[in-house]
C-alpha cells in the first residue's frame, strides 16, 4: 500500500509540475521580471550568485567582482497570478500627489470626493447629500478665494508652458518658483506683470543653475515683453539680493555651434581663442552669447569653413549688427 500511495504522489506531482505547465507560466510573466530571473549568476564570476540592487543609483551589481551588470533598472513590479481593477490599484495607493513649489498649495491641499460614499463604503443618507454637496462646494472655492492663490495659479500656469516649451527640467522648475514665491511675499510683484515677474524668475534660476537660456528666449516662449521682462529682472535681483555668477560664454558656444553645424575643428579652435578673449579686458561688459557668436565665426574664418554671418548670428539669436561689432573685437586679438 506504501508504494501505491508513493507512486500515486509521484505521479500526480508530475502531472501537476510538468514541463508544459512550468513554460506556459514562463511565458505569461512579464519579460521584465524574466530579465531579472536571468541576472542569477555574474558572467565575469561564473559560479558568483551574490547579485544586488542599488536603489539610489539603480544598477544592479556583483557584490563579489563590483562589476555592473545592468544600470538605469527600475524597480519591477511584484509577481501576482491576479490583475486588479482600476479601482483595487487606487485603493490599495499608499502616496498621494508629490508635493512641489509649483504648486500653488504646494500639493498638500486636499478635497471631497464626488462619490456619495462615506470612508467606510457605505452610502450616504439622502439626508445628508445637500450638506455634503455644499461642503464640496465650499471646498472647491476656498482654494481660490484669496488673491495670493489666485496669482500663484496664474504664474504656475505660465511656468508649466514655458516647460513644455524649452523642456526644462524639474530642478530648475522648483528653483523658479522658490524665487517667484519670495518675490510675492515681499510684495513686489503688486502692480506689475505676473508673466514678466514669472520670466524673470526663471531667467534668474537659468543664471543661477547656469542653464544656456537668454531672457529673449524665454520672453518670446512665454509671449511677454523682453524690455519689461528685464526691468523686472533687475528689481529681482535688487530687492531679493541674489548672488548671480558671472555667465560662462562657453555654454553658449556649444549651443550655437550644434544648431550652425559648424564642424569640431572650428569649434574646438573656437574654445581656445574664446579663453585668451575672456582674460583680456576686451570682453569686460560684453554679452557672453554676442561674444561667443563672434568668437565662433572668428574660428570659422580661420579654418577656412564656409559660412555666413546670418547662419552664425541666426543661430545665436542676435542680430548681424551686433556680430559685426564684436567680430571687429576678436579680430583686434587674432589679426587674419
């Protein structure tokens, strides 16, 4: 009876574990959770099967050789033979919204659900739906009952277009916003353009965190005007007293030259004549990007590549004027 009932076992976990059961769950995973089945065993160990995951830099990583196996990995999702609803997945959501200086409330404000179901699930008595549709209400309008919310909406709301726009990442975005938040507080933004006061905030983030953008560009991105726009700059910069460093022409060089398709030996010699320019007082109050467009068709000159003012000064965004002005400049330096 022993061997019957052993060899019944055996049979029925053969039938239950078979090879055809065992792909058909292979195959219903997800290719990523089967990528990281397959990082078992270090190649460069062969026989090392200590694999770790760094979460703060997203690599995962031999602990016995230190070799990098994979990096840029994000973090997968748990193996589940059940698929939730959209309403399970926000259920069982343990974080709400991300909180940011962009936000007018900073995403710390909260609201009432248009559901008329109480915490626990229940419905509500038709009793009570009058009262709690005008506590909802209430809800709604006290996020925009005070003027100070209402102009930080309407600045955020500009600060997310010029996003979009010029693609500019978060960092800069939460700078720009810590700036235009101090410059409400102090009041002085009271009188004056909400949309100029916002691009003088993130030109004065873009000096700040040295980001290659010119108070034109982002004025013309925003659609405000760039005279009034750097009037309100100035006031920024004087009444908050920000300590701004000096702008760098060499970041406006690579821009320029990537969108003139100048070639690496013109920029390369471009760089070079631009460091002897920068320590000689020719340079003392110039523009950094008029500069670095007359220093880049300086080098194209003296590599003999072919190219036109207006393409250089198309791609600077300056005027031929100006470029000529400063050409006579570099070339007082570097005599052709």
């Amino acid at each position: 009876m022993k061997k019957t009932s052993t060899a019944n076992s055996d049979t029925i976990s053969s039938v239950m574990f078979s090879s055809v059961d065992e792909d058909a769950r292979q195959k219903q995973m997800e290719p990523i959770e089967l990528s990281w089945m397959n990082l078992d065993v270090c190649k460069s160990c062969n026989d090392s099967k200590a694999i770790i995951f760094d979460a703060e830099t997203n690599e995962t990583v031999c602990s016995s050789c230190g070799i990098v196996l994979r990096d840029n990995v994000q973090s997968t999702p748990e193996l589940r033979t059940r698929k939730y609803s959209q309403e399970d997945i926000e259920s069982r959501s343990r974080t709400g919204m991300p909180t940011s200086l962009a936000f007018h409330d900073m995403g710390l404000s909260t609201f009432i659900s248009s559901s008329n179901m109480d915490a626990n699930g229940v419905p509500i008595s038709p009793d009570q739906i009058s009262k709690v549709k005008r506590m909802r209400h209430l809800n709604r309008i006290s996020s925009s009952n005070r003027s100070h919310d209402r102009n930080l909406k309407n600045a955020f709301a500009i600060l997310n277009s010029v996003k979009d726009k010029l693609s500019i990442n978060d960092t800069l975005i939460e700078k720009s916003a810590y700036i235009y938040r101090k410059a409400l507080d102090k009041r002085i933004i009271k009188g004056r353009s909400i949309c100029a006061m916002m691009v003088a905030s993130i030109y004065a983030a873009c000096r700040e965190t040295n980001v290659p953008r010119t108070l034109d560009e982002i004025a013309e991105t925003a659609n405000t005007d760039a005279i009034f726009a750097a009037k309100c700059y100035r006031l920024l910069v004087r009444n908050l007293k920000l300590r701004l460093p000096a702008v760098d022409s060499n970041v406006y060089l690579t821009k320029i030259a990537n969108r003139a398709n100048v070639s690496q030996k013109s920029y390369r010699r471009a760089i070079e004549m631009l460091s002897i320019i920068k320590d000689n007082p020719v340079s003392y109050g110039k523009d950094p990007n008029a500069l670095a467009v007359a220093t880049l068709y300086a080098a194209c000159l003296k590599e003999g590549e072919k190219v036109s003012q207006l393409q250089i000064a198309t791609a600077g965004d300056t005027s031929i004027v100006t470029l000529r002005k400063r050409f006579q400049d570099v070339r007082n330096l570097f005599p052709t």
